[in-house]
C-alpha cells in the first residue's frame, strides 16, 4: 500500500501562506486545499487564485482539492485549468456525480468523491470504477482543529472492503500522531492533516512523527 500524507492548509497563517507551505511541501506527499463557498459548509476560505498561486510557486508539488462547494460542476473546471492534480467534491452536493467525475478523468486529473460523516459510504458503490480516490471526512467539513469522529473507523473498514486496493482511501479532520495509525489499520492509505502540522513550529518534525507511526 501506498501511504500519502496531506498537509491542509486551512489553519496555516494566511499572512505567511507561501513561505508555510515552502516549509511543508518538501516533506509531504501532497498540498490539501479546502475551497470552501459558505454555503455547502458554514465557512469561507479561498479560491482559485491561491490555488494558481501554489501551482506557480511549486510546479511539480501534488495539490489535491477539496471542493467543499455547493453546485461542484460549474467550478471543477477552474480548479483543474489552475493546476490541482486531484480534485474531490461531495456527494451531498450534487445528483450527478457520475458526470463529473468522468469529466475530471477526461480532464486528466484524478478524480475523488468525498462524504459526510452522516453519509452511508455504500452509496458510491454505482459510481466505483469511475472514481480514483474516495475521501472519508473524519469531522463535520468546514473547520480545522476538530476532534476525529472513532466511528469512522467502521465505514473506513466497509470502504476498503468494497473497493479493494485499486482506489485511494483518503481521510480528513482530526488526524494526528495519535489518530493516523488506527485509521491506517482501518484501511486508508491517505492521510490529510492541518492544524497537527501547522499547530506546531516545527513542521518537517510533525510529519516525521506522523510518518513514524505508519512504519
Ligand atoms: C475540514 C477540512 C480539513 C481540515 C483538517 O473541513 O476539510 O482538511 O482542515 O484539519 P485538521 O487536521 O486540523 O482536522
Ligand atoms: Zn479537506
């Protein structure tokens, strides 16, 4: 299996974004960027720009994007023309998640679905060959810094089960060196983490920490 660790830049300090994420790109395997629209969520983060922006200033850097957006169809396309190598949205917020995910993959991007923690995980099984990666929130979306939720374990287990090893199993919201090697065992091999790696001065050291917990 192959283990990926995120770093989410929603709880950097924005006023030091570019130097922060200088500190942590060479580090992790991936840049996690929650694009939030205020409604979908109860919270507003950033756009397109600073997507754009971090494409520019680190060109062979993974971003992977959180569309935590409502009507995820009409923005995908700006996130994939800026540089997001991998772009997820919810299930909760479209009826037609067959169609973009296919227009992602047609785009050329890996392509993710991301449910709720209320959000039976069966029901992406229709949609399953057409999905790269599937990201299990392991908090309520919309805010770093909260606790991990231990009865995602269970549908982390129930994912795996039915989608094997061909699909990356993705996890989001309260990960830590306490919390990644349960979610491990339960099955994900990709692991988003914010406010463990940018809580702390010493960035390179958290991911270090985190790594060791998975070997
Ligand atoms: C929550 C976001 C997460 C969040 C993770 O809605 O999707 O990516 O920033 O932050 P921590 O690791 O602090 O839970
Ligand atoms: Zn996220």
């Amino acid at each position: 299996m192959n283990y990926k660790i995120g770093a989410s830049i929603l709880n950097a300090d924005f006023l030091r974004l570019g130097e922060q994420i200088a500190e942590v790109v060479p580090h992790v395997d991936e840049i996690h960027l929650d694009v939030m629209d205020g409604v979908f969520v109860d919270n507003i983060s950033f756009g397109v720009p600073v997507v754009s922006g971090i494409r520019a200033a680190h060109p062979d850097a993974v971003i992977d994007t959180h569309l935590m957006i409502s009507r995820p169809h009409q923005y995908a396309k700006d996130f994939v023309a800026m540089g997001s190598n991998i772009v997820t949205f919810h299930l909760e917020a479209t009826d037609h998640a067959y169609v973009l995910l296919t227009q992602l993959r047609e785009a050329g991007v890996s392509a993710g679905l991301v449910v709720n923690p209320a959000t039976d995980v069966r029901l992406i099984e229709p949609v399953r060959e057409y999905l790269d990666r599937l990201l299990i929130m392991t908090v309520e979306p919309g805010f770093g810094g909260q606790s991990f939720i231990p009865a995602m374990l269970r549908k982390i287990e129930t994912a795996r089960a039915m989608l094997g090893d061909g699909v990356d199993i993705e996890v989001d919201g309260g990960i830590n060196d306490r919390t990644i090697a349960d979610v491990k065992s339960a099955g994900a091999n990709v692991f988003v983490v914010g406010s463990f790696i940018f809580g702390a001065d010493d960035k390179a050291a958290q991911v270090r920490r985190l790594r060791d917990r998975l070997d």
